[in-house]
C-alpha cells in the first residue's frame, strides 16, 4: 500500500506540471507548445545519483517548478551502477530581484520522489521474507528538501537561454527521518546531505 502511495504521489507531480506549466510560467516562451521544457537541469548529489540531469517546468508565476531528474551513481569497486528516476518539485514563495539581472530565491521548500532501478532493489520484497517483514521498499525513496537560488538574467527575450541559475539544497530521505527520530543517538548531521546544480532557463 506504501508503495502504491509513492506511485500516486509520482504521477500526481508529473499530471501538475503537465496540466499548468504554461498557464502563468514568465520565463517561458508563450508561443512554445505546453509540453516542452521551461529549463534544462544538472545536479550534483543529493540522494538521487551522484549526477542527475533532466527538463523542468515552472508554474504558479515560477513560485513552483517540477524537474524529472535521470541520475547516476558509478559503481565504482562495486562495478554496480546505480540508475534513479525522479521528480522532484520545489517552492520558491519569495523572489528578489537584484541589480544587474539578478534574482535571489532566499528560500526553496522541497519534496521529491526517487525510483532506483536495478535487481537489488526491490518494489515488492522477494517471497523468502515473511510478509510485514520490511515495511518499506528498497526501490523508492522520499527527499525532502529545503534551499536557496541565485539567478542571472543571460540573454533578451528572443535568446535560446534566458537566464543561468545556481542553486544549493540540504536534503534527506524518508529512512534517514525515521532512523534519526527512533535513534535518539544519531546526530542530524548523519542524516543529511548537500546538493549543489545549475539550471538553465529557456
């Protein structure tokens, strides 16, 4: 059922950003079909791959952006790679405008939802383990998240990219949570993590 929820919460981000991306999005060219992308992602860490790319979209007069994320993490000694799907959606409820083309987002507020593929990943757990045996699955993670931004204006109105953005994130997952408020000795530290990405605005 958990898994069934987490499936539902994926589809209900992506049917949003599908459905409203272009009704109100500034930054986004009018005349451009609603289904292309209002920006183009890379990320560096932050629960999702080592390295994560991907298109976005913004709406709610680009206070809120949804970015479907494809993510790596090498195998490295394990010769195992490990291949994340996500989408991730962030609040921005204040912009600053600054001089010179400028724009600072002193706050983004975060959930994202993760699938990693691979056999030692599970969705359903294998029948050698006895039912209720693990309550959660192996497959697909919560992160939340919180930020900030920092944006220069790049081009005019009729530039393939408009604007470049630089943005960090202090993030966790659903595990982590769990862990640290039934171990009343892990410090937060252990639980959390730094998430660093540009993005470009078309």
């Amino acid at each position: 059922m958990k898994t069934l929820a987490k499936i539902l919460l994926l589809g209900v981000l992506l049917l949003i950003a599908a459905a409203t991306k272009a009704q109100d999005s500034h930054t986004a060219n009018s005349n451009r079909p609603w289904y292309l992308p209002d920006h183009a992602v890379v990320q560096f860490a932050g629960n999702i791959g080592l390295f994560s790319a991907g298109p976005g979209y913004s709406y709610a007069h680009d206070k809120v952006q949804t970015d479907i994320l494809y993510g790596i993490t090498p195998g490295f000694e394990t010769k195992t790679s490990i291949h994340i799907l996500t989408a991730k959606t962030a609040y921005h409820p204040v912009q600053v405008m600054l001089k010179n083309g400028y724009m600072l987002e002193p706050l983004r507020l975060g959930l994202g939802i993760s699938y990693s593929a691979g056999h030692q990943f599970y969705t359903k757990w294998p029948s050698r383990y006895p039912d209720g045996y693990y309550w959660w699955t192996t497959s697909f993670r919560l992160t939340p998240f919180v930020g900030a931004s920092l944006s220069r204006k790049v081009g005019d109105g009729n530039a393939a990219i408009k604007r470049v953005q630089l943005y960090s994130e202090l993030g966790t997952h659903d595990l982590a949570l769990i862990s640290f408020f039934n171990n009343k000795h892990l410090p937060v530290h252990r639980i959390l993590n730094i998430a660093v990405g540009t993005k470009l605005v078309f």
